[in-house]
C-alpha cells in the first residue's frame, strides 16, 4: 500500500481506511476504538478507527507509518501505547 485513503466522518467522530474491495464477513475488535474488518478468506478489508478526535493508537495496525502519517495529515494525533 503506498497510499493511505481515510473516510473520515466528523459526526460519528469515526474514520474508516478501506484496505481492499471485498465483502465484510467479519472483524476483530483490538480494542474498543480500533476494529479490523475482514472477509470470509480471512483478508483484511477495512480498519475502523472510533473516538479519533480524542487521538489513535496505530501501534499493531497494518501499515503503521502511512496511517499515522495520514492521520497526522488530518490533525488526528497520535496517542503512544499505554
């Protein structure tokens, strides 16, 4: 991936970056604010980022550096792990 798209909704506070076309089957919540998405041959479809004004943790999301990198972008900070 050497571009990284970012759906942004600023209402729900959620932005969402889409990884491939494929059909949702179903997802892994890494926490309350961070859901892979999936579909049914295990590929990553989609990641879901929740509560991002208040900042995101990308340590053990795919391709760490181009997502904070684009989240820095759009003022989106980039919290250190716990």
């Amino acid at each position: 991936m050497s571009d990284v798209k970012l759906e942004y909704d600023e209402r729900a506070d959620a932005i969402y970056v889409p990884m491939a076309t494929a059909e949702w089957h179903h997802q892994v919540n890494l926490d309350d604010r961070r859901i892979l998405d999936y579909n049914e041959n295990g590929l990553l479809i989609g990641i879901e980022l929740l509560g991002v004004s208040n900042g995101i943790d990308v340590e053990g999301l795919p391709e760490t550096t181009l997502l904070a990198k684009a989240l820095t972008e759009l003022g989106i900070a980039i919290l250190q792990p716990a």
